[in-house]
C-alpha cells in the first residue's frame, strides 16, 4: 500500500480554501499512484480556531465541506483533520476521518487534550471514549491525533496523562500507525518529534507515518517536515520544513521519497521567520510592508527576512535620524537597503523632537532630562511609521529582539508600535547569528553592522551595555528563567552572578505590562512571550 504524506498550508476559518487546497492534493496523490493521501489535524479548520469552534455556523459549515472531501474518494482513500459534534459535556471532538468510496467510513478522535504551553483544548472538546483500528485495502490501521503519541512511557521521564493512546492502538493490532498533527514549530522540535517517532515504531514493531500542517498562524509557526518511519524507527520517508510538500510513502517495502530539510538552527529560525511574515501578511490581507531602518542589527535581520518573504518591490524602510543618530548608521541603513534593493525614506526628526521639547519646555522646566526625552523620539517615528501604515495600507513591522521585550528595552507607543514583531521571540547572540548565516556567502548585511557596539542612539555615545547585562549573559539568564522556567536560585547555580540574576528576573517580571500591550510575534522557541506564557500584571510575587 502506499501513502502519501499531503503537507499542506491551511488558513483558519477558510473553510472553502482549505478544502479547495485538500482537493488539489487528493488529485497529485492520485496522480502519484497513492493509495490513501494522509493531512494534518484540523485540515478543513486550520489549526488552532480557538473561539472559532464556538460559533455553531463554522462547525456546520465545517462539516458540510468534509462531504466534499468525501466526495472526492473515490480513487483513493482519504485521513482527514476537522471537527466534529458530540453529545452531552463539551459539544465537540477534535477528529480524523477516513473517507473512501465517497462517503465516510471511520472516524476517530483525538483522546488526550493538551492545556500546557500554547495549547487549550479542553476549553473546547471532550475526549475520546474509545480508541480502534480501521482496515483499510488489506492492512490494519491506527489512526491518533497529534497529542495522542506524546505520551510514550518508554521515551518520556514523565507521563502527562494515563492513557497511552498509541501503544492501546498497537495493542489491537494496529500494523501501521498514522499521526495526524497540528505541531507548531520551535528549535530543536523536528529532532525530537523524530526522535520520539522513533521510539515508537520500534515499541510497536510497525511503520509510523506523522503528518503535521505547515504555515503560520498568527504566533504559532508549523514547520511540516512531514515523515515516515520503517519498522525499526528509521526516517524512510521525509517533507521538506516551512513549505507545502507531498511523498509517498511505501508501506509495503517501507520508504518513499526523501526532500531535504532544514541542517542548521540558523537555517531553520530563518526559514521560519520568512514564512511567518509571509504567512501572516497575505492571510490579514496586506501586500506591502513599512519598518525602520536605523542601520542596527535588528532592524538588518528584519529588512532581510521581509524581502525574502515578500520580495523587496514590497519592503519600505524608513531612517529617522535624530540628534543623536551616528552617520555611520545613517550610511549602514542605506547600504543594506541598496544591497536588498528595497526602497527606503530618509525623515529626519529633529525638528519634530525641539517642537516636542518646546511644548514640555514649561512643565518640565528645572527637571534634569532623563528616558523621557529618549522615549519621545522613539515615539516619533513610532508615530511616523504608524502614519505610513494608515496612508499607504502598509503592514507595519517592529524591530525589537527577545531580549530587549524581556527587560522591557523597549517603548511603549514607540519602537512597539506596529502590526507584527519578526524578531521578538529571538535573543540578542540568536540575532548575530542569524546575521552572519544570511551573510555565509558574501556581505548583504554591513559587517560593521555586526562589528559595532549594539546602540538605540537616543543619547550621546549611548551603549546597550550601559542599561542591560553583556547580552551573552542576559540571553543565557532570560533562557534559564523563561524557557526552562528555573527559579533564581536554580539560575544562580548556572554560574551566573546572583546580584545580575535578581535583577533581569526583576526587570523580566516587571515588564509584563509593557508585553500585554505589544503587538503578535513569532515563535521560533521554546517558550515565547505570548499566548504560551500567562502571568498576571497585578500581582507582587517576587520569589522566582
């Protein structure tokens, strides 16, 4: 029998596209000789919809698009991700159907609910009460869910839940298993899922084929990097990562194709970045982007992803330079723009900043100047920005990396204001290195660029280091305490001074206002600051 691994970029809530995009690759796996075509959880929804599922229309509708699919069965079979209606509890199921013939024949849904991190299932469904195999030409199938094989006792330290769906499925006599999945991208993630994959067609002495939905959607990034595993838990069969892909997987002689995918974590944070901005400004509907161009590192990484996502017809950048702005980043900003060949503008703020001063002149007259004259020019060309966006239709992006958004480096109204952080889910050391991959076979970002002291220049001969920690310090604090989710003391023991420890963790949790009110990043780690880290703003617990 053979399989074919159908990777495919879904939108959420367009329910005619995304069917539209399952009928395109119903057809090339037919074309392809496949004998079932295997999609990611969630298909015709997209994955997640969160409070979507709570609009009664978008399940009926959602199901009268699966008739469809069905419909399209009748060469070959068919495992498809949507939604499903219950009864009593939690109204819904988070399910897999098998379609073949035209019509459904098997559904099944998905049994463990995860509520961790980024995820909050149970606000939604109610689980499976029984777990089975289909047939299906010949060949005994168990088909899970994403979550449903994360649970191996074998592989993990630590179990989240009693029930190890996969391992009841092998139980049955499952003699080939299907994951279908909806698993967002982080660095190091695709070793593991393959890793624990792995451990799992070894334990069941039968092939896996995983399969997982790529694009971005909104935060949450998904790398694809679709697979199959033989027997003995070795990769035979592989998507490429961060673009739609279909292979076909053998499971009788137990190997398909096999596309390249991502060798690096530079090449992989990158790719992922480009798709997300890609992703996220042609699903809300924009065409062209805006952001500023001060001749830093961060504001390069961003102008680089942007034109290889959109093309550089499509990137706009604007210099602001103010009083304190140095030539040499003025020169910078304008070498990478000619290098990508995006257009840029040159708005200088000054006379803005002295109209600004002269207005405070009297309230703050006697007051030493301190970060509110540097926030004022901030927010111009925050402001400035935010005008080109509403003129022109403009995305609007944000430069500000992770460790700057972790100790609150950064302006409300001004540097945050925006439509989209690129970068904010990416340490200060992980920007450089981002800089130098994208710089591996000749200078497209100004090696002084990468040499000079990290400065926001809204003083005379300022440095980042005179405010924060060396940023190999911060990063390696800001990952331990966030990431790991260690305490101060756990921190300390890392080899890190315990007075600069108290302090970043100080600054980290005393800015989770400032975090409230920024604009979506993307995900590339572990732990982000978004919708997978909930704190509360109000509150005084300081022990970490």
């Amino acid at each position: 029998m053979k399989i074919a691994l159908a990777q495919i970029n879904t939108t959420i809530g367009d329910l005619e596209g995304n069917t539209q995009r399952i009928g395109k690759a119903v057809k090339k796996a037919e074309a392809a000789g496949a004998d079932l075509v295997v999609f990611s959880e969630m298909t015709i929804t997209g994955y997640p919809p969160r409070d979507l599922l709570e609009r009664t229309s978008f399940v009926t509708e959602n199901l009268c698009e699966l008739e469809k699919v069905a419909g399209w069965s009748k060469n070959v079979g068919v495992v498809c991700g949507f939604v499903d209606r219950g009864e009593g509890g939690k109204p819904l199921f988070n399910a897999g159907a098998v379609l073949d013939g035209g019509r459904i024949v098997f559904r099944q849904y998905k049994t463990l609910l995860p509520t961790y991190d980024v995820f909050d299932e149970t606000r939604y469904f109610q689980p499976a009460k029984e777990r089975d195999v289909f047939v299906f030409k010949g060949r005994r199938i168990g088909l899970s869910i994403c979550e449903d094989i994360w649970n191996d006792k074998d592989f993990w330290s630590e179990q989240r839940y009693g029930i190890d769906p996969v391992e009841e499925l092998a139980k049955k006599g499952a003699d080939i298993l299907i994951n279908i999945s909806g698993s967002p991208y982080s660095m190091g993630k695709h070793g593991l899922r393959r890793g624990m994959v792995g451990e799992v067609a070894r334990k069941c002495g039968c092939p896996l084929v995983y399969v997982n939905q790529v694009g971005g959607n909104d935060e949450l990034l998904f790398d694809g990097a679709s697979f199959a595993v033989n027997s003995q838990g070795d990769v035979v069969c592989q998507c490429r990562d961060f673009e739609e892909d279909l292979v076909v997987f053998d499971a009788e002689e137990e190997r398909g194709a096999m596309h390249d995918v991502s060798k690096e974590e530079e090449e992989s944070v990158f790719k992922a970045l480009v798709m997300g901005i890609r992703d996220y400004t042609e699903k809300c509907g924009f065409r062209k982007v805006v952001l500023g161009l001060s001749g830093g590192i961060d504001s390069s990484i961003t102008a680089v992803i942007a034109c290889r996502a959109l093309g550089e017809e499509n990137v706009i950048g604007v210099m602001m330079p103010s009083p304190y702005s140095s030539e040499g980043s003025l020169r910078d900003g304008k070498r990478l723009a000619e290098r990508l060949g995006m257009s840029y503008r040159i708005i200088p703020i000054n006379e803005i900043f002295s109209a600004y001063l002269g207005a405070l002149g009297e309230v703050c007259e006697g007051v030493e100047g301190d970060v509110t004259e540097e926030n004022i020019q901030a927010r111009i060309r925050g402001n400035l920005l935010m005008a080109m966006s509403n003129k022109f239709g403009y995305l609007a992006l944000t430069t500000g990396n992770k460790s700057e958004t972790a100790v609150g480096y950064s302006t409300l109204y001004g540097d945050m204001a925006g439509g989209l952080a690129v970068i904010s889910d990416v340490p200060k050391t992980l920007v450089y290195r981002l800089a130098r991959y994208v710089n591996r076979d000749g200078e497209v970002i100004p090696n002084e660029v990468l040499e000079k002291a990290p400065s926001a220049e809204l003083r005379p001969n300022q440095r980042d280091e005179d405010s924060l920690p060396p940023y190999p310090v911060l990063d390696g604090i800001l990952k331990a305490y966030v990431e790991e989710n260690l305490n101060q003391d756990e921190v300390v023991a890392q080899g890190y001074d315990a007075d600069v420890v108290r302090e970043v963790i100080g600054r980290i949790d005393a800015s989770e206002f400032k975090r409230r009110q920024s604009v979506p990043g993307l995900r590339v780690t572990s732990r982000a600051f978004g919708m997978g880290r909930r704190l509360p703003i109000a509150q005084r617990y300081r022990r970490a």
